[in-house]
C-alpha cells in the first residue's frame, strides 16, 4: 500500500476536500495536492503525523506502506 493511497481513502471516507485537510492539519495544500497526485512520495515526520492526527489516522498504518 502506498502512503497516497491511504490519504486519499481517509479523505473519501470523511468526505474531506484537501483544502479542508490543509486547513485542519497545517499542511500546504501544494503539499497535499503532491502526495494525491503521485508527484511526492515522502514526507517529512512532522507532516505525517499533522496530516495523520487530521484524518485521526493510526500511525502504526505506516507499517502497512511498501516503501521500496
């Protein structure tokens, strides 16, 4: 699983827009709008867990994403 990929479903099943997502958690929406489109694949730690703690996500998903 790819880290965009478990943004964008949190984001659906919320039914969020990422301009709300950048305005919860603080993060620029050039930088959200990045990770949907496939463009940026890392984040910083810092950013991760404002967008994860947003999405009230569980950090133990990182586990889950194949970061090769």
């Amino acid at each position: 699983m790819e880290l965009a990929k478990i943004i964008n479903d949190r984001v659906k099943e919320l039914n969020l827009s990422y301009y709300r997502l950048s305005k919860i958690s603080g993060v620029p929406l050039n930088t959200l709008y990045s990770i949907k489109n496939g463009v940026r694949k890392l984040l910083t730690l810092r950013n991760t867990i404002k967008i994860f703690d947003a999405l009230e996500l569980d950090l133990n998903e990182l586990k889950k994403i194949d970061w090769k």
